[in-house]
C-alpha cells in the first residue's frame, strides 16, 4: 500500500453516531489518486475463480449485498458506489462502510467515475433511481447518448460499454411503474433501456414480484431485471422465450407464477436506433418478459406460492422495548384518525378558490395479520400523516413503527441503520429494496452458472 494514504478508521464504540460526521466524502477526494493503486478498489477482497465478482451502483445502505452474501459467500462485492447528491451528509455512504468495510467503497458521483477504476466484476447490480430515461436530440455524450437530466441509467449504459471486459450477468431493480413510463409514452422508458442493453450484447428477463406475494413481510411491489451477456452458456439453454419465462428462468425458478386468466403472449420487435425509439416507441409491456436480440415476449402472470407468509405482527418488538417518543399521545389519534380516514369535503386554496376533495380511507390502525404496507420515504417522524403505519399495540396505544422494524421489513439485518437519526434511517429503509428478492435470485443464478459449466 502506497504509505502516504490517509488511513480511514471507525471508532469502536456499540454505537457509532460518531463516525456518521466524519467526512467520508472527504477521505476518497484527497487520497483519489493514491487509491486507484491501492486497497480500496479491489486489490485486498480476495476471490478465487469460483467467486462471482460483484459491482454494486446506488448502493444505498448495502441491499443487494446483503440479498447475494445471503445467497452464498461466493458473491463477492469488489467495488460499490454510493453518492447521494441531495445532501451534504453522506447517511448511506457513511453506514454501508461501517457494515461492510471500506475496501472498494466509492463516494463520488456516478458521472464523474470513469470506468477505468471500476475493477474487473463479473456481475453489476443496482437500484438505479426512476427518472427520465429518453435520449435527448442533440446528442452529446456517452457515444451519443444523453438522457435530458442527465439521467443515471445513462451511467450504467456508459460503464457497460467502455468496460474492457462486460460483465456476464446484471442484476437492476426499479419502481413497477417503469413498465408503463412515461403516461404520454407508454412503455417508451423500459423500451430503451431493453432496446439499449440488447445493443451491449445482452439477453434480458423481467419479472414485477410483490414481496409479499411470496410470503415476505412487505407489499412491496417493484420490476427485477436479470440479464445475461449473449455467449454465456445460460443463454445457450434458453430454448423457448415463454418456456424461459414461465418455467426455465431465473425468476421462474425463484419466484414460481402462472399465466394471468384469459391472457396470452404478446411479442413484438423493438427497431431503430434509440433516438428512435425514444421519440418514436410505444408499448405496454407486461410484468413478466424476455427480449432476444430486441425480439420481446411478455405475458401477465400471477404468483403460485403457497408456503409461509411473515405478517406485520410477527415482526414488531414486544411493547415495552419501544421508546416512548414512537407512541402517540391521546390528544394526536384523533388527528391520525383524520389523515387515515375518507375525505369529501370542500376545501379553498390561499387564494380563495374553493374545490371538492375526496379521498378514500386507509386502515387505521394497520393489521397484524398481513404483511405489511409498502415503506415510504417520509415514513419516519411524529406528525400525523395518511401514509405512515400506525399499530395498536396489546395495551391498546397506538404507536408508530420504529427503525428496526422498518429495517426487519425489508429483510435487514436489526439495527442496521443503526447511527443515523430515526428521521434518516426511515428514509434510507423507504428507498432500500426487499433483501429477500435479491437472495432468492442470487440462489438460482448460482445454480444456474454451476449448471452450465
């Protein structure tokens, strides 16, 4: 190791909200130049060549990770990234470099990484954020290609493609709605980032999965994509597309499911270059797929799972471990009441405009015996709101959910989060992902690369 780099160390305590001022961001600025020869970009994770080499982009707090750890130690995470632009205060960063160590950690904005400090990985994952995926008409950069802000998907495109060697497999995950993006546009948004990836050389399947449909604890419902570069041997084996995504895939395999009654397969061909297809495409995919060599087959399906399901109740911690601050008082239920309830009132606008508001009620409190509602971003916090979760508990109070149970709702580890503040780690838990998801895929494309060696 070059003597000159600034060591970066945690404190040792049980808690570590000391190291969540550090400036992390800071360490990887200076010592930039002195790492790329150095520890932190993949020369102290030792594999062997049995290992599956793992880069993670928008990394939050270590989802996918943690999903693919799970899966088998054999997936091993050489270099991530995680930087989040909104904030000075890098919560994510901060807590993924405590859980996992620093080694291969990078704190910078995505477009400012070339690819040449990405090392040599055999599958690349991420969370890639939902935002405008078009391409622009005056085309500029990433070998012509520019989404209009700059658009992170346009990232993954651009180290895919200047990558010496591409990686086997990818593994990205998204909102459910990207199927269907943009209203004006349907399908035009999923259309080229499938239109995109055929063009690097790749085989895609997708699958929309409700975690809670297979018995985890959240009704969390998002699009998976796997794909697999074309001179793999997976891709030697896929037979038949609808036999592929009903019965021989990856999400087959890991999350069972039938065809939707009274559909069929929709196939169709995705043409032009992608300036066309931003501007010119149109289609509504349904959840569940495969494009060949831009050749797409998609058909509805539903799930088939019948073993055990989590519930929200199974989760929550025993009364007397939840800080006082998460219950709420007599006075505030029933201005929760109100939020949760049916609304259809007239309502006037500061500047005197007065119109109908109507809005259906959410349960209140939310049941024990079903997993749970979809986690959102502004879950945390003590003020009343119409999409948080609200429990009663077996005294009859009723509270808010805590860190933990955010975190255990989406298959963390406890007291992951552990560090940042109870409004922070909500946030970061209503933009994580269902481990669970990423594990059970994790398993079976293990299984799958074994197979076909």
């Amino acid at each position: 190791m070059t003597k000159d780099i600034k060591r970066y160390t945690f404190p040792e305590e049980e808690s570590y909200a000391y190291c969540m001022h550090e400036p992390i961001s800071d360490f990887c600025k200076e010592n930039r130049q002195l790492l790329l020869d150095s520890f932190l970009f993949g020369n102290s994770i030792e594999t062997s060549d049995n290992d599956i080499r793992v880069a993670e982009l928008f990394a939050g707090v270590g989802g996918f990770r943690i999903g693919l750890e799970r899966a088998s130690q054999r997936y091993k995470t050489v270099w991530n990234n995680q930087w989040e632009p909104s904030t000075k205060k890098q919560d994510a960063s901060l807590i993924y470099c405590k859980r996992f160590g620093i080694d291969g950690h990078n704190n910078h904005d995505i477009e400012t990484v070339p690819t040449s400090e990405i090392p040599r990985h055999d599958l690349l994952v991420g969370g890639f954020p939902c935002q405008d995926y078009s391409v622009a008409t005056t085309l500029k950069r990433s070998g012509g290609i520019e989404g209009k802000k700059g658009v992170l998907w346009w990232q993954i495109y651009r180290i895919i493609n200047e990558s010496e060697v591409k990686p086997k497999y990818l593994f990205f995950e998204n909102v459910d709605r990207l199927l269907k993006s943009p209203a004006k546009q349907r399908g035009r948004d999923f259309g080229i980032i499938l239109a995109s990836l055929s063009d690097l050389g790749y085989i895609v399947e997708w699958r929309v999965i409700n975690a809670a449909e297979y018995g985890m604890p959240q009704r969390r419902r998002r699009t998976y994509i796997v794909a697999y570069r074309q001179d793999t041997t997976i891709v030697k084996n896929i037979n038949s597309s609808l036999e592929w995504v009903l019965s021989e895939g990856s999400f087959a395999k890991a999350f069972p499911a039938k065809v939707k009654e009274n559909c069929q397969p929709i196939e169709f061909s995705i043409e032009g270059t992608l300036d066309k297809v931003s501007a010119e495409f149109k289609c509504e995919f349904e959840n569940a797929g495969i494009m060949t060599n831009r050749k797409v087959t998609t058909i509805a399906t539903t799930s088939t799972y019948d073993g055990p399901y989590i519930t929200l109740g199974q989760i929550i911690l025993p009364e007397d471990e939840v800080p006082s601050d998460f219950f709420i008082s007599d006075e505030d239920v029933e201005k929760w009441r109100y939020m949760k309830g049916a609304k259809n009132e007239i309502r006037t606008t500061p500047d005197g405009y007065k119109y109908k508001y109507s809005e259906g009620a959410m349960a209140f409190p939310d049941s024990l015996n079903k997993p749970s509602r979809t986690i959102i971003t502004g879950e945390g916090g003590s003020g009343p709101s119409r999409f948080k979760h609200v429990i009663q508990t077996n005294s009859g109070r009723y509270r808010r959910l805590t860190p933990v149970e955010l975190e255990r709702l989406n298959m963390f580890p406890d007291s992951h989060t552990e560090g940042s503040s109870d409004l922070r780690r909500a946030f970061l838990m209503g933009n994580a992902l269902v481990t669970g998801i990423i594990e059970k895929v994790g398993i079976v494309l293990l299984h799958k690369i074994d197979s076909t060696k």
